[in-house]
C-alpha cells in the first residue's frame, strides 16, 4: 500500500473548525485506501507568540530552552489533530520529533535532520492508524529537542516521506500552489503546474517561503514529487518535480523578493592580500550567513567593501565589523537595514542572454535604483531599497510577460 505524507501549514490548522476541515480531508485520503502520515505546524501566530514570550524573559534566550519552548507548538497540533480524529472513529497517533526519531544535529534554532527513524510509523500504518507527526522539531544525539528553522514543517514532512518512500509529500497551505510571484503581493501572478527542483530551490532561496529551502534540497536529493496545494479547495496544485525534457523552458519563470537582508559598508579597506579574511572570518566565526559581497577599488587604492547578512544578525555582524574596522586601519562603517533583495529566476536563461539588461531597464523605469547586484546561473537579484520592493516586483513580473491576462 503506498504511503501518502501530508503537511498542514499554520493557517490551516488556525483554530479547532480548520482543524475540523483538515480532519475531513485526512479521512477521506485514509479511505481512498492510502497509508497516512500527516505533519503539521503550530497553530498560526504560536511560534511568533512563543518566541516574543520567551524575549519578554530574556532578549537573547537560551537556544536550548527556546527549542524545548517553540517545539509545545506542533505538539498542541499534533494532539489536536489527532483527538479530532480518533473522536470521529478513526485510528490515529500524535508522535512527536524524539518519537519518531527524527535525529537532528545539535544546531539549535537551525538543526539539520540527519537520519529518521522508520520503524514506530511503519508499524502504526500497518495497524492501519494515521500517524500525526509534530512537524519543525527533532532530538539531538543527546535527546535534547531541536527545531529546524522557521517554516521547517515542510522539511519535516519532506524527510519523512523520504524516508518512508512515500509516493508524494503534499504540502497544504493558504495558497493554491507555486506561483509567479507571490500571490498576496501580485494579484496577476499566474499558479505553475509544475516547476522543477532546482527552480523551487531557487525560489527557496531568494524568498519564497511556501516551501523551506531545505525541505527542496531534501526532495532533490531523494527524488520526493511534492505536491503544494491549497487547505481550501480541491483544486490541483503545483507539481515540483525532476527536471523534464519536455518541461516549458520559460526564460523567467517566477519573480520573488525577501525584506529579511541587512547590508553592511566597510568604507576606505586597505587594499592587500589577507584583507578580506580579516573580515568575514570572525562573521563566519560568529555563525553569521554572508549572502552578497561587492568591492570597489577607489582612485586612491582603498576600496569599500559591502556585503549583506540576514537582518536577524545585523546588530552583532555590525558590532563584529565595527571592530575588525578599528583593527585593520577602514575609516568607517555604515549599515543599512531597509533594503529588499528582488530576484527573477528561470532555467531558460541559461541560455537566453538579455535578462539582466532588461531587469535594470524595468529598475530605472520605476526610478528605483540598484545598490548590489548578484546573479547564479538561473538567477538575478537587485538589492534596492526597501520602500520600492513592492512596485520593483510588480513591474518585473509584467516586464518578463507573467502577468496573467486581465
Ligand atoms: P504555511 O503556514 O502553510 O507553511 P507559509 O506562510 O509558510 O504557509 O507559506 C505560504 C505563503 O508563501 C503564501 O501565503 C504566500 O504569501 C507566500 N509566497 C511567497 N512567494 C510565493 C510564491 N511564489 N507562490 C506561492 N506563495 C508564495
Ligand atoms: N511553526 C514553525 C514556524 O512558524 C514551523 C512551520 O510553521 O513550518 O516557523
Ligand atoms: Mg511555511
């Protein structure tokens, strides 16, 4: 019998009637005859309460404590769904992360799953019981809890079906699939079929967030279909899936932006060997995520260096590089944290060239102006300033012909 992985996001399981609804939808999966394993996420808004909960005791709370913290979301979930369920007659679990063995590392706040453990779901669904898996939490090697990251449900769900070889991780959300552009921010974004691995990571990464970007990787890695489609409706979602031979090569494909960047200028750098390590060793060191880096030499032989971090870790990246700047002889530094990363992505333009000129030319049309530029293969991204990133999505997604028709 195949196994059938659905995850649940924080908006469908908001209050006891969507979890109701999501109960219905379990049921009628289970009686079509499929194995269930279904994740779920905290109900929406408890993770973000527990987090500003645990700031009112302390700003920069204990990791551990504040995994073992969030980690009470899913498992309220978890136990919800599956009360729900058994009231109505039919068999379910709640497990949570360390039951399942879902072993992580012990980076908490950001652990990666390293190995799950099978056997206790296996046995469930050969009894023929629904398995309700907490999503976003797994144990350490020492049986401490961890979480995966904000959005890490979906990481979760995709492992699991991994590991279960599940036929398809079906990932329930708010909207009706992958889209163009993100469908609260553009209302003519168009919902794709199917897109492939590499593209969604792209997506991932530049600031999609209907899927966690590891949660991608891991469906890459062990060739997962996963379907995203809505809590609210029957409609077909969108497939993300191998890449296809037959599959539309669209030059750019999607348009997406993310406000979560902070930037950082160190201005007159001396110019010579080692430089450049002196600065991002101790952010490295700090456990802190460098994205985009520009250098500019100056007439005099100096150069400014600007570089982008996430806006979580900008106050400590500045306080780093505050004293690096003394140490190494820079005049100044300068941050920014209202700026918004504005990205196309598509695997056509590989072999298209002209997405970049006319990505600049939409920029300058608008009047808004590009302060860092970064590109990959299959991908453009413009930081400018935060106040245009709505209107800088808008017009890339009708300037690359994604606008669906009126
Ligand atoms: P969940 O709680 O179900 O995990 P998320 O809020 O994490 O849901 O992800 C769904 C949201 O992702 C949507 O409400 C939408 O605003 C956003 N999103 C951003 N970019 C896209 C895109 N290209 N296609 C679809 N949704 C997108
Ligand atoms: N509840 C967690 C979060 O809000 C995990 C998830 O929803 O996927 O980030
Ligand atoms: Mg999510």
């Amino acid at each position: 019998m195949g196994v059938i992985v659905q995850k649940y996001g924080g908006t469908s399981v908001a209050d006891l009637d969507r979890i109701r609804h999501v109960a219905d939808r379990v049921i009628r999966t289970a009686r079509q005859g499929h194995a269930l394993v279904v994740i779920v996420s905290a109900m929406a808004g408890v993770t973000d309460g527990l987090i500003a909960l645990a700031r009112r005791v302390d700003p920069e709370p204990d990791k551990r404590e504040l995994d073992a913290l969030l980690a009470t979301g899913e498992q309220t979930t978890a136990a919800l769904l599956a009360m729900t369920l058994r009231a109505r007659g039919v068999p379910a679990q709640s497990l949570l992360g360390f039951q399942v063995e879902v072993r992580t590392d012990f980076c908490y706040g950001n652990a990666r799953i390293q190995d799950i453990g099978v056997e206790r779901m296996r046995r469930l669904l050969d009894q023929g019981v629904i398995v309700v898996v907490a999503g976003f939490q797994g144990c350490d090697p020492e049986g401490n809890i961890t979480t995966l990251g904000r959005g890490g449900s979906d990481t979760s769900a995709v492992a699991i079906a991994a590991a279960l070889r599940a036929d398809c991780c079906e990932i329930y959300t708010d909207v009706p699939g992958v889209f163009t552009a993100d469908p609260n921010l553009v209302p003519r974004a168009r919902k794709l079929e199917r897109i492939s691995y590499e593209e969604m990571l792209e997506m991932a990464s530049i600031g999609a967030k209907v899927l966690q970007i590891r949660s991608v990787e891991f469906a890459m890695k062990y060739r997962v279909p996963v379907h995203v489609r809505s809590t609210f409706s029957d409609e077909e979602g969108t497939m993300v899936v191998a890449e296809e031979n037959g599959m539309e090569r669209v030059v750019v494909s999607a348009v997406t932006m993310s406000k979560t960047d902070a930037r950082i200028t160190l201005k007159n750098v001396p110019d010579r060997p080692g430089i450049a390590a002196r600065i991002f060793t101790p952010v490295a060191e700090a456990g802190i995520c460098v994205d985009m880096i520009i250098q500019n030499t100056r007439a005099s032989g100096a150069t400014d260096l600007t570089f982008t971090v996430p806006r979580a870790d900008y106050r400590k990246a500045l306080a780093i590089e505050r004293q690096v700047a003394a140490e190494i002889g820079a005049e100044e530094v300068l941050g920014d944290e209202s700026i918004a990363k504005v990205s196309v992505t598509g695997v056509g333009m590989r072999s298209h060239p002209g997405v970049a000129a006319r990505m600049f030319a939409t920029l300058a049309r608008e009047g808004i102006n590009i302060l860092m530029i970064s590109t990959s293969e299959i991908r453009i991204s413009c930081v400018i300033e935060q106040k245009y990133a709505e209107l800088a999505v808008q017009s890339l997604h009708s300037a690359f012909g994604l606008d669906a028709p009126a």
